[in-house]
C-alpha cells in the first residue's frame, strides 16, 4: 500500500476588494440607556442613609446595654451595703480634722559592691556579658 502524497495549501493572491472593515464603536453611555444615567446618586444617597440608621440604633443599643448593665450594678451595690449595714457607722471626717500624711521610714541605701555601678539613680551589677540592674536605689 503506498500512500498518497499530501499536498500543502498554498495561498495565492489576495483580492482586498471583498475585504469589508467594521465601523468603530461609539464609546461612552447609549442614548437609550440614558434614564440610569442618575442612578448612581440614588444609590449613594440610599447607602448613606442605611449607614445612618444603622448608625442611630447601634447607639441606642449600646446606651440602653450600659444603662441596664450599671442599674444592676447599683442594685448589687445596694444589696451588699445592706448586708454590711449591720455593723457600727464610721463617722466622716469633717474639715476641722486634719490628717497628717503617713510617715515613710527613711530609705537607707548601703554602699556599692565593687561589681557594682550607679547609674541615673539605678544599680547595676557586671554579669559575664554585660550588666543587669538590682532593684535599689543608689545615689
């Protein structure tokens, strides 16, 4: 069986006389789409709104939460006092009175260690790479 031989297609001259372009397209909006044209305002001005409303009553929410959340914490508050009402009252202090502040002992700092810095108010000791501070004072 031999098998025929194929031929290659092959391209003669081209006749551009029945070669027809297509016309260019019109960009931008169509003159019967023209009633959406003032659709986008719309829909902003609806967004806007919802976002406001939204807004309003998340508020309420929160302010109706919060006040139910410390009226129950006044109660408690209350019911607690009540429940400790039963010892003898402390009389407040008037203005006459006068409190003295209370009194510090006086710091006593000892001597720096010879591995030791101050530096700024603050103790350093010398470690094996650097240093670390001590919690004292120094001057």
């Amino acid at each position: 069986m031999s098998r025929p031989v194929r031929e290659e297609p092959g391209m003669g001259s081209v006749d551009m006389s029945e070669v027809e372009f297509r016309r260019s397209r019109r960009r931008g909006p169509r003159a019967d789409n023209d009633h959406h044209a003032g659709l986008w305002w719309q829909i902003a001005l609806g967004v806007f709104t919802a976002m406001i409303a939204h807004s309003i009553v998340t508020g309420l929410y929160v302010r109706l939460e919060i006040y139910m959340g410390l009226r129950a914490l006044g109660q408690a508050i209350e019911d607690v006092g009540n429940e400790l009402g039963a010892g003898p009252e402390v009389p407040a202090p008037t203005a006459s009175r006068s409190v003295a502040p209370p009194r510090r002992a006086p710091v006593t700092m000892r001597l720096l260690r010879t591995d030791e810095r101050c530096v700024g108010g603050k103790r350093f000791r010398k470690v094996e790479n650097g240093w670390v501070q001590v919690l004292e004072a120094c001057r």
